[in-house]
C-alpha cells in the first residue's frame, strides 16, 4: 500500500480525535472528539454554539489535531498530528457536505442530523498547514518521524 493511502486509510479509520486549542490565558485545552469526518487531511467536526473550544478558535484558529486509534501493537504503533487553522463553516452547500461526511461516519450523529437536532451546533473546517506522522514500524526517535507541509 502506499504512504499517502496508508496514511489517509488510518485517519478514517480512527474513532475519536483530539482537538487542541489555546485558552484566553494561552494555556492549551486538549479534548476528544467523536463527531468529526475528512477530506484528506482536512478534519471537519461539530461542536455545541456554547462549547468554549468556539471561544478559543475565534480567538486563535491555529490548532491541532491528533488521530491515534486504540490498542496499536508498540513496534507498529502511528499516530498523526495534524496542525492547521480552524474555518468556522458558513456556506449552505459546504454546511450540507459536512453534515453528510460526519452522518456517515457516526450513525447518531445522523440520527440527530435527520431529527433536526443540530440547531445548536457550528461546524468547523481545519485546513492544515503540517502533519507529523509517527511511526515506529520506521525505528524509535527521529527515524519514526515525518513530517509533511502543505
């Protein structure tokens, strides 16, 4: 399989993401997130209108995000952080896009799409800038590590 393919069939199948973000003091929030879908290596999700994270990424749209999937063998262990800026969505056909990636990934999440139960949530777009790959199937220390700018 090739890098790029490898790489992008391990995100989608990832369950739950971290989001990092910065608080107003500049102390970094991290949280999980399970309401989320890709294009690539852009990450889109869903958050409550009232969830502080919307506060901090008003403030500062510069985040990450981690993928790393459970119960990974240590010699075989990957995650990817993926740093980017984080794009409140505002557009109808882009919103309908969103809302249909993350219903195919998360069944409830659908549910509630199609209950119209999404009156209080905003949608972000986070268009990277760098993704860090860790990999130790390459070796420990830098011989695990790439990096990739977009």
């Amino acid at each position: 399989m090739c890098k790029p393919c490898k790489i992008n069939d391990y995100l989608n199948k990832t369950k739950y993401i971290v989001l990092a973000t910065v608080n107003s003091d500049h102390t970094p929030v991290q949280r999980t997130l399970g309401a989320f879908a890709l294009d690539g290596y852009t990450t889109f999700f869903s958050t409550s209108k009232d969830a502080n994270k919307v506060e901090q990424i008003e403030a500062n749209p510069r985040v990450s995000v981690l993928f790393q999937q459970e119960q990974q063998e240590l010699l075989q262990f990957i995650n990817v952080s993926v740093t980017g800026t984080a794009q409140k969505i505002t557009e109808q056909d882009e919103l309908e896009k969103v809302i249909k990636l993350i219903g195919d990934r998360v069944p409830k999440f659908r549910e509630r799409a199609e209950l119209g139960n999404l009156k209080d949530s905003l949608f972000y777009r986070v268009d990277p800038s760098e993704a860090t790959i860790l990999d130790f199937s390459k070796g420990f220390g830098p011989a695990a590590i790439q990096k990739v700018t977009f």
